[in-house]
C-alpha cells in the first residue's frame, strides 16, 4: 500500500480534460488567472481531435442564426433550453472568428469559408477544415496557442481519482499519475471538468477508449446534479474494426449525396423521413438499425458521386476505405450505428456552472440544454467554444473568491484512496468487456423495462463484486465505468417513452407528460424537472 499525498500542486484555475472544450476553457481563463489544464492522454487523441464534419454557423446570406435556432429546436425533440440555443446559434458566427484568429485553417473556395449541410440542417452552413478532419484542424490550432501560453501549465498523464469539495465547494482534487507512480494533491480556486462522453461503454463506438464517461462519475460523487443521461446518441454511419472502435463516416457525406442502401440495393430513407438520408440522426440510425435486423446489412453508396470531389472533400474516409479494401467510386462500404456522443451529462447554466460553488463543465461531460433530447450534427464543436469560453471566463472571475480547502478531512481522503500500486487483474479487463456487452445489448439503441431492470441487477452485481477486489487504478477507473453505466440505466428507467435518443420498445411513442428533464444527484431521489 502506498500514501496518495505524495506532491501537492496549487493552482488559480485547474481544467481537467485537453479536448476542445478544455483548450478553449484554459485559453481563456489565462487571460486573468493561472491556468492548469490536466489531461490523462495526449490532447491530440481526445474525442474532438477525432471529430469530423464541422461546426455549425449561420454565416451566409441565404441563412439566419433563427433558421439555425429552428433546426436545432426541431432536432431536439421538446426538451432544449431555447436560451441556451439562442446563445449557441448568436454566437457562432463569432466562434468561428475566434478560432481563426487562434490559428485554425478552414477550407475555402475562392477565398470564401466552404459550408457543407449535414442531417437536419435546413441550410448549408458546416464550416470544416481538412475536408472532414475538422476536429483534429481545431484542436492542433488551439494545442500550439496553449503550448506558448505563460499562464498555462500542460500535465498530461495524470487521471482525477476524486473531486475534493467541502460546503458545497470544489476546492481541487486528487489525481494518480500511473506512469510516475505518484498521486497529486492539486489545490485551485476554480474546477472545470471537460472530460468529454462516455461512449466507450458501448461495444461499437466513434471515440476514444479516453471516453469512459470518468468526469459524470466524478461529479455525481461530488454530489453535482446529472440530466438527462439517458440521451446516448448513436451516429448513423460507422465503419468498424475488431477492436470496437468505429471509424466515423461523417454525416457530411450524405449531405454531398451519398446514399443509403439496404441489402436489396434499395434506398429505404425516404418513405420513412421527409430529409431522407438527411433526416435527423435518431431517426436514421435506428432506421439503419431495423434494416440490418431485416435485411442483413445496410450500405454507403457513393458510386455516384463524382470521385475528384469525394477524395478532395473526405481525404480520411477514402483513406480509410482504401486500408479496409473498398473502392468508394466502385464497392458498397457497409455501416451500422455506433455510440456517438453524450448528451446528458452534468447540469449547467448558461455560464457553465454547475451546482457546486467553484465546479464548472463544458463540453461533453456538460449537459448545458442545447442539445435537447437529439444533437444536431456540428453543434457539438461549437458548444465545445461557446460554452468553454463562457466557463473559462467565469472560472476565473471566481478565483478571488474562494477559499482553499482546508486541511481537516485530508487524512480520512487520503486513506480511503490507499491502493496497490502494480498488480494484474485480468479479471477487471473481463468486467469491462462485460459491461460493454450489457451497455450494447441492454441499455442501447432500443430499450425495455425488462432490459434496463436486467442491466442495472448486473451492473449491482459487478458493483459489489469489485469492492471485494484489491483497489487498484484499475479497479478504481472500472468503478468509475459502473457509477455512469448505472445513472444511464437509471434515466433510461424512468423516462417511459420514446424521445429523441432515447428508444423504448414498451413506450414506443412520445409522451407529452415526459417533455422533462431528469435529475439525478447523490444526495436526493431520482426526480424530473419541466
């Protein structure tokens, strides 16, 4: 057993998590205060480097920020915060200006930004960079400006094991350093948590295995408020390999033309959605997902689009095709859906703050309302700047005002984190891969009472089968993967109908009485709130 006070590193504002969200958090906290941004991977393999298709801006003269604000209403299924997507769709326009001004390159024509339509937009207004590698563009741009930045100490490695709180206060947090064998005692003023989703709890996902659903399992331990977990969504087209991991065909691929076809060559999309292949993504990936049950397979036909275009505007995905064996302009690629991204998360208000004094989330991790109950396609990119400035800037703003934690309930913390430092635990690895497997089947596209009441007796059973076990890292980081798995079960439970994401066989239409968000928090019942 070993001490986890082992260094202690003070700080004015901490952000834990190197994606997007947290960059552009740390970029502008630094204006005003010290920033320390904690990332336990290299930034450049977070969920937003993987991040294809674009952000979403009413930048051209044919579109509005109110046509914007409809279409993201629309997608959303009732339960948006339409002040937050007023100040979403306001201030993307500016966003984008911003990350220019901060280094990101953005495709053009003839000196113009180029703008792609995805699923449920009603105009082309998708500004991407690369062709479709969007993602990895913004955050190499905002990686080297955080690099230069005086005010901005990088620690990668480092995993947060506890948020420390006391009255209602975030004060900092422990951390264990794997590779150094050592546990941080980290003091700030401010927390922002931006550790991105929790996709890896699927078996078929888009993100990196880093999407473990960590900072929600954190926060709620913390006692901060969880909404509307139980919105998974799943995108529509992923190619995947033996590993799990999905590579991502971007939804900007159906909206230069791209067609879906089921096993009989046959499109399909447009006797269920008036957008066809461009509908929605729930609406298409759980179309996709009947075809497979019916037919057997669903395919990407891009044989008709005009090749030149194709390889100069989606460079990675015919690079992928190509490693996989398929001639884009010739062969049918075959997809399915894959867990995509998190659109519940921990609650927030329009600044970013959560209910905990000094704990802020962006991104992600966040639950800010935009999304409502379905994410519109490259809203998330520009939620990631939008609300990872606001939470910057308010993480900062409060610096001055709070007090460090004192050091009364350490010992007791510290204690209760002793664990061992090397030592093999197959069976840990086995837990995952069974989680994943309860996740995928139980808790995933489609749902039922008998499912979700199944899920949450195993995910019980794994829980106190773990406390019996030598606490590890490992052991700690699965523990962390059930906390989230179970909140999402629960949320799944509760929300009798069929909204957006969410799918449940024995409630399979909406229900206005459910046009609500659901809360959970350590220290109440499960509740709903208009």
């Amino acid at each position: 057993m070993r001490s986890l006070r082992d260094l202690t590193l003070k700080t004015e504002v901490l952000v834990i998590g190197g994606g997007a969200a947290g960059l552009v958090a740390a970029l502008t906290a630094a204006k005003r205060s010290k920033v320390l941004l904690l990332a336990k991977s290299p930034v450049t393999e977070s969920s937003s480097a993987w991040a294809q298709g674009g952000i979403a801006a009413a930048i051209s003269s044919e579109d509005s920020p109110a046509q914007h604000f409809a279409d993201t209403i629309k997608a959303g299924r009732g339960l948006c915060d339409e002040r937050a997507v007023e100040l979403l769709v306001n201030e993307a326009p500016r966003a984008i200006n911003l990350l220019i001004e901060w280094g990101t390159e953005f495709d053009r024509t003839d000196g113009r930004l180029s703008l792609g339509r995805e699923g449920g937009h009603s105009q082309r207004r998708i500004v991407h960079a690369r062709g479709s590698a969007t993602g990895a563009a913004v955050v190499e741009a905002l990686f080297t400006r955080v690099k230069n930045h005086s005010n901005i100490q990088l620690v990668e490695g480092p995993e947060v094991i506890r948020l420390l709180t006391q009255d209602n206060l975030c004060a900092g947090v422990l951390a264990f350093d794997s590779e150094h064998e050592q546990s941080l005692w980290i003091r700030a003023g401010a927390v922002i948590l931006a550790t991105g989703g929790a996709s890896d709890l699927y078996l078929r996902r888009t993100n990196p295995v880093t999407s473990s659903g960590s900072g929600i399992a954190l926060a709620y331990d913390a006692d901060a408020e969880i909404q509307d977990i139980e919105l998974i969504q799943f995108h529509p087209t992923a190619l995947s390999d033996a590993h799990g991991s999905a590579q991502l065909i971007s939804e900007a691929v159906r909206g230069e033309g791209a067609y879906l076809l089921d096993a009989h060559n046959q499109r399909f999309m447009p006797e269920i959605h008036e957008l066809a292949e461009l509908a929605p993504r729930d609406i298409v990936a759980r179309a996709i997902h009947k075809q497979i049950e019916t037919t057997g397979g669903v395919y990407l036909s891009l044989r008709h689009l005009d090749s030149e275009r194709v390889q100069t505007r989606f460079p990675s995905l015919v690079e992928a095709c190509r490693e996989r064996g398929f001639d884009f302009a010739h062969d049918l690629i075959p997809i399915a859906p894959a867990a995509h991204y998190t659109i519940g998360g921990v609650r927030t208000d329009l600044r970013g703050a959560t209910n905990i004094d000094g704990l802020f989330a962006c991104g992600e991790v966040a639950c800010t309302g935009v999304h409502g109950a379905n994410r519109l396609a490259s809203n998330s990119l520009l939620e990631c700047v939008v609300f990872g400035e606001r939470a910057g800037h308010e993480a900062s703003k409060l610096v001055a005002l709070h007090t460090s934690l004192n050091g009364s309930g350490i010992k007791d913390v510290d204690n209760s984190l002793d664990f061992v430092l090397q030592v093999s635990q197959p069976e840990i690895l086995e837990m995952q891969d069974q989680l994943k497997q309860i996740m995928t089947n139980e808790v995933g596209l489609f749902r039922s009472q008998a499912g979700l009441i199944s899920a949450l007796t195993k995910i019980a059973a794994m829980r106190e089968s773990l406390n019996r076990a030598t606490q590890s890292i490992k052991s700690l980081r699965l523990k962390q993967r059930l906390q989230t798995a179970e909140l999402i079960a629960r949320a799944a439970l509760e929300r009798e109908e069929t909204r957006g994401t969410h799918a449940r066989v024995d409630f399979p239409k909406e229900d206005p009485k459910w046009q609500r968000h659901i809360l959970l928090r350590q220290e109440r019942e499960l509740c709903s709130t208009r």
